[in-house]
C-alpha cells in the first residue's frame, strides 16, 4: 500500500527512512532545497525569477525563520523532513547532515524548487522508458556553458540532466514537459551534446553514465543541481540545501504541477 | 488590409485569384481536400480515423451530394471555392482543371483535412523560421516507409513534410505543434532521415528542398499528401483532390484548431 506525504516525511523525521527519495509517494510533488540567510534571500528569489527553466520556484518561507512551510505539506517541518542535508560555509561543501534543528538560523528563508521527478512520471505515464530509471541509476547531469542569468555574485554555468530516447519517445516527452513548466518544463536541447560543451557524455559531472541506444536522440533538460553552482560562487556565509536525490515530499499531487498554457520558452 | 475569407473564396470562384493560396487569409484554416463518390466513403472515412496524423479530418460533406459545407465557410461551394482542382480516374491523375462544376456527380462526398499553414503560422508567430517560407519555396515532402493502417484497397506509405531548425526552435515546435492535433500535430520524427526510408533529404519525392544549416536538426511532420498516395493505389472510379498549395480557405480562426489537451501521439 503507498503512504501518504505525511506518513513518509514522520518516518524521515524519527529516522526511520534514511535513503533517497525516488519512488516515495508515487503522485506527490518532490521538491529541491535551498535555506539563505534573509540577507541573500532577495538575490537568490531574483535568480530563480530569471532562470525559471533551472530554478522553477514553488514556494518559500511564509515569512523569516519559518520552518514549516503548510502550503506544501500539514505538519512539514523544513529542518527534519529530508532525510540528508548539505551544509555549506563560503560556497564550500562542510558536511552532510539527516537535519538541521540545530543550526537552524531565526534570519532563514527556504526556496523549494521543483524536481524532476515529477515529469519523470508523467513519461513513464505515457509508456517512455526512462533510463536512468531501468538502469537503476541516478541521472546523468552535465555542466554545460549555457551561463545562468546573473544576479549580482549569484553567477555560474546551467547544470543539464540528460534522458536518451527513440525520436518519438523525444517528441512525446517534449510535448508532455511543455505541459510541466514548474518542474523544469520543456528540454532546453536535443541531439549534439557538444553544443552545450559537454564533450564525453559517458563522464557526467554528477549522478551516473546511461546507455544509450543507436538511433536514439539525446534530450536534455535544466537541472535543480543548478543553484547549488551559483551558491558555491557566491560564497555567501552559511547556505543549506538537500542533498542530491533525498528531496522533499510534499503533499501537492503532481498533477497540480500540469499547466493548461504551457511553457514553451 | 487583409480579406476576409469570403470575400477571397468569391475572387477564385469568379477566377480573380489564381495562384496558391499560402499567405491568404491569415488567421484562418486552410484545407485538404478529397471527393469521392459515396460508395467509397465509409472506406476513406474510417482511414483518416485510423491514420490521423496525416489525415487529420475537419469536415466532410453534411449530405451525400452536397457542395457547400456551412460549418466550414459561409455560402462556401466547394466546386468553384479552389484554384486548382486535381481529377483522378482509377487513381491516375488525369488533368488539373479551375473548378468541378460540370464534373460534379451527386454521389459525390467532400472530405477537408488539416493543413500544415495552420501550425506554420503559430509558429512564426512565436518566432519560429520556416525555412520553406524564407526560402520562398514549397516545403519538401517525402515518401516514407511508414505503412499507413490500411482500409481494404485505401493503404500506402506515410507522406511527410521536413522543416530543419535550430534544436531549441524545434523543442518549442514540437511544444506548439502538440496542441494542433487538427492540423498534423507534433512532429512524427526528429533527427536521422534514413530512420524514414529517407536516403537523400536534398530530393524530396514532392515540393523543393530547403537548405539546412549546420547544428539544425530535420524535424518531420505527416503530411496531407498522403491520403492521395492511398487513392493512387485504391484505384476508385473517380476522385477530386486540392492541387497541393491550392487549397479551400474556410472562416475557421486557426485558434479554434488549438486544444487544452494536445495530441501526444
């Protein structure tokens, strides 16, 4: 039988679920995080505004120092929810931590981006083979030399993960993820990964190398791994996110996440 | 100051207009034609259901024999509404002829297909070039090995059109195109034409080639030509198509063509 969001985020916060989040809660909005002192919260809010396709914002803290966040989730607390957090110092990696009671900071604002996740299965909906899915890996993400918008030391390169599929699985999976905008939308690019820099497709800069199939096409799509770069180099004091893979599951089915309109930019 | 569509179906009645009809007409839905006598409706009918991509089917005659179609354009006759008629005879193209008063039988039913202007049109009003418009030149259309699903002697391959573009105009075209499904919808493959039986894109089996840029990739739509490939080989007595280019201009705005839903297939 699923659990629900509550159910799941309960057993993350007594730690009784330790590992990833993927295939948790089947339906449900898994989101990406990052924690900032109040005094960058307006920067970073303006760079998710002008990088939307990376940075798909669904919520933040209501106000300061909050650390339940009700419109996604009865109950959710922010500092214990996720089962492993990244602890950064001056844009620099310190630790991992299973929560963030402790260091959890009155001036803190949450930005909760979406996640892929949720197109993920609105493919495997319409029959598309995921690879990273089959394979049981972790998805390929690339560092490309698409550059962010900057806002202000918020700065750095467009990190992509990258899904390889027949020509019509592609073309399916476009025009689902056109429907999908707040959880990175459509891909940014098909076919030569060398038009993004990225020169060897079987070395990913994060996550795990996937087959890939002759004749198939390789889609790429703006990946939440994204901010994490800009963080590390705007170098601001103290910076919170998950860590990759262990999300937040929210209590927003995915099909909220479907937009009439469309995102075709 | 553009017509409006009665007023330009008048001038090709009464022989003011000759020439193509691409450009005419902005805004509003062009059509494929197809008559054929009423015992072989219910066959062709049942193919375009079949086989929607290419025969995306808007309207057909309310009443065996009857020329005007009112759902399509007011006082529309679809005898004299067309600059170039094409006259098949045991699915041998015997003439073009300017109208099909005379040849007119009252057996006769009128099938309209979708139009490939109608997506070319809400793609360069998203910024999109067509290449076959900016080149000034008919799009290059393709026999494939696809197989159309047959109905009894109504079989033949897949005819497509090939628009080239840069991958991230073809990610929003396929976005776009999803949400005509009247009028071809999404593209049926992107990438490798050899994957179509394809073996020289520089010699379209109809239409002109376009020139394609390095980086583009080649992005093919089902075409409404090939429904007339069927009926070469079904062979009926008689049949009356569109000439290509030449086609019925209705009073049906092209966003009307546009669903919430899309068309994923």
């Amino acid at each position: 039988m699923q659990q629900a969001p509550i159910t799941i985020r309960n057993k993350i916060r007594h730690g009784e679920l330790t590992r990833y989040t993927s295939g948790f809660a089947p339906g449900f909005v898994q989101c990406n995080l990052v924690i900032l002192p109040k005094k960058y919260a307006d920067d970073f809010s303006k760079f998710c505004q002008l990088n939307p396709k990376p940075c798909p914002l669904i919520a933040t803290s209501e106000n300061t120092g909050d650390f339940t966040i009700e419109k996604l989730g009865h109950d959710l607390d922010i500092r214990t929810d996720i089962p492993l957090y990244r602890l950064y110092e001056q844009g620099e990696l310190i630790k991992e931590v299973t929560d963030i009671v402790d260091i959890w900071q009155d001036d803190f604002v949450a930005f909760l981006l979406g996640c892929s996740f949720s197109f993920e299965e609105a493919l495997l909906a319409e029959g598309i083979e995921i690879r990273n899915i089959s394979e049981g890996k972790n998805v390929p993400m690339y560092k490309t030399n698409i550059d962010c918008t900057p806002v202000n030391q918020l700065e750095g390169k467009m990190v992509v993960s990258m899904r390889p599929m027949s020509p019509a699985d592609a073309i399916k999976a476009i025009g689902i993820c056109s429907q999908y905008p707040k959880v990175h939308g459509a891909p940014i690019h098909i076919g030569d990964p060398a038009k993004l820099g990225v020169l060897d497709i079987d070395s990913p800069d994060f996550g795990d190398a996937v087959s890939v199939k002759e004749g198939e096409v390789l889609v790429f799509w703006a990946c939440g791994v994204t901010p994490q770069l800009a963080i590390q180099n705007a170098k601001p004091d103290i910076c919170i996110t998950h860590s990759p893979g262990y999300m937040l599951i929210t209590d927003i089915p995915n099909s909220q996440m479907k937009t009439a309109t469309g995102d075709l930019c």
